[in-house]
C-alpha cells in the first residue's frame, strides 16, 4: 500500500473540525497520515485536535500529527504540513469540508490503475441550506498525458466556474515526490489565487494526469469562507498574484495562450473584485468610492493596456461578465449594481 500524507490548514474551525477529521478517521483506506496544523486560532479548535490526539479512544490513530503555529496564513499552513510529510502522497482538506469514506481508496486505485502524477476528482459545493453545486474539471473521467497536459489541463486551472476542481488544491492527489524534489510550496505573501499558482507550478513537472467524474469531497461554502471574506488589499493581491503568474509561464518557458493568459486576467480583476468587494456593499458612499478606487487601480501601466484590450471572445459563454466589462467600460458600474439588485430580487 502506498502511504497517503493528508493535510489539514486549521484556523478557528471549532464548528466544522470534528466532522472533518472523523471524515478522514473512517477512511476504508488505512495507509495514511494526518497532519493537522492550527494556525493560530483563537478558538475551540485546539482543544479539539488535542481530544484526537490524546485520548484512548483514538489510539489507534497514533498517526496523527498535530502542529500550533502563530497565526501566519493558509500557505504557511499547509507548507509546514509539506515540509513534515512522510507519505508517498500528499493531499489537502480544508477544515471546514468532509471527505467520503471511500476518498483515499478510490483515489490510490486511480492513480494505481493510470500510474499518474496528478489524480483529481469532482466535489460538491454545498451551503448549510443544503444547496448544492457539482464541480467537475471535465465532463467525464478523463486522462491526460505529456503535451496535451500544457494544451487540455492548466488552461483549466484558472477558470472560477465549474471547472474550478482545477484551481483548487483540495480533491487533488500529489506525488510527494515532485513537491520535495522541486521545492514546490505555497507562496506565502500572496493571500489570493496562491492555490491556482501553486497547482500551475506541479503542472510543470507532470507527465500524466486523470480526472474521475466521481465525487468524493464535499466543500462547505459560508460566510466565513476564504472566497466570502471582504479583502481590504485585494488590489495589490490580484497584481501580486498576477505578476507572479507571468513570472512562472516566463520561468519555465510555457506557451500560454494569450486568451488563457486574458482568462485569468478577467477573473482576478473583473468577477473576483467584483464579487468579493464592491458589490455586497450596501453604503451608497462607500460604494461609489470603491468603483473610483477599481478605475483607478485598473489605470496601472502592468494592467490598463491587458483590460483596454481585452476582446468579448475571452469571457468564453460567460455572458454576465461580458456584460460588466462593457458596463465598466463605458463608465456606467451603477448599472452593474443594478444588475446585482435585480439578480438578489429574483433569487
């Protein structure tokens, strides 16, 4: 059996943790590790990885790491769990989420069968009004390999949609190897999109990859959910995050595609903006302010030329934010808030 390493990033998830772990407890695959790394919480969530740890009930789980570090972000998190692996495999679950039980059997299986270096598997995107929502990187279990990899796989790693099972690092199974031997790790001073760029980078030193249209990961979406949160610097993360991006396709020397490259251009600057910081404010003033802080922002000589010329064709079948861009464009954001107004009265 292949031993699996799975790291858990822990920071104030008293609500969620003990449902989590237990997913990862009752596993049919027993070949595993776990590491939990509390990041500074200021809640309950210490206690609760004690009670896994230390009681006689879960002796049997002896295995299970357990580190506390001053508060220090997610990618420290989950780089101090890289760095402590000992698995053949590594793969990360989000404190707040839950595994199926047959998660690590069905994945060690795949990749068995495929021999891959990267195996991924659809999840579910469900709130606690048990709305849910399957994400899936193809339509159907899918393998990949060599050049067809650069062509068919890392486009997908920067789609915000359904085929976000790409851009995440969770329902994802890597080769510990190619971590270690690279030095692959979270960039640690980007609090945005640090997850799509971490995954861009393994997918320069795989061969092969397979995607299984099962779902074995469930993802709790709510209001404390990294993609929820309001972001004050979001401006210099999405320019950080975007440098860094063209850093990497210039360091390995990879063919990106210019729409690929607009692509992600528009979910950083466009929906992601958008979403998270301008249009859940309700203060008109404040409102008004953050659509004059965008324009501005967007003038930058690094991005204004990129959004000045971005061509409709790039939003793909992505007829909203068509939309919002020509708004934008037009100097007419009121409309867009308009457009949110009329989207909340519907739902």
């Amino acid at each position: 059996m292949s031993k699996v390493s799975i790291i858990v990033p822990i920071y104030n998830a008293e609500k969620f943790l003990d449902k989590c772990i237990n997913s990862v407890l009752n596993q049919t695959y027993d070949d595993y590790e776990l590491i939990l790394v509390n990041d500074g919480s200021t809640d309950k969530s210490e206690e609760i990885c004690s009670k896994y740890c230390n009681t006689k009930k879960y002796d049997k789980n002896a295995k299970i790491k357990y580190i506390f570090q001053t508060n220090s972000g997610v990618s420290a998190a989950r780089n101090k769990g890289i760095d402590i692996a000992e698995g053949e495999f590594i793969t990360f679950v989000d404190s707040d989420d839950y595994l199926d039980e047959k998660y690590l059997d069905t994945m060690i299986k795949a990749q068995n069968n495929y021999n891959t270096d990267l195996t991924v598997c659809a999840y579910v995107n469900y709130s606690n009004n048990e709305n849910k929502h399957i994400c899936k990187a193809f339509p159907q279990t899918t393998f990949y390999c060599n050049e067809e990899i650069q062509k068919e796989v890392v486009p997908r790693i920067f789609y915000n949609n359904a085929l976000s099972a790409l851009a995440n690092p969770i329902c994802r199974l890597y080769k510990a190897e190619i971590i270690k031997k690279n030095n692959l790790r979270f960039k640690e001073n980007l609090y945005y999109n640090e997850d799509k760029l971490f995954n861009y980078i393994y997918s320069q030193y795989i061969v092969n990859f397979v995607f299984l249209d099962v779902v074995l990961y469930y993802r709790l979406i709510h209001m404390q959910s990294a993609m929820r949160i309001f972001r004050e610097n979001i401006y210099n993360d999405s320019l950080n995050a975007y440098i860094y991006f063209l850093e990497i396709t210039k360091k390995y020397n990879v063919d990106m595609p210019k729409k690929t490259q607009n692509r992600y251009f528009i979910e950083l600057f466009i929906q992601d903006i958008i979403k998270t910081n301008i249009c859940h404010i309700k203060n008109y003033k404040e409102h008004k302010e953050k659509w004059s802080e965008y324009y501005n922002y967007i003038k930058q000589d690094k991005i204004y030329d990129i959004w000045n010329n971005l061509n409709l064709s790039d939003f793909e079948n992505y007829n909203k934010w068509k939309i919002v861009y020509l708004f934008l464009k037009l100097h007419i954001p009121f409309m867009i808030d308009v457009m949110y107004k009329i989207k909340s009265i519907i739902k």
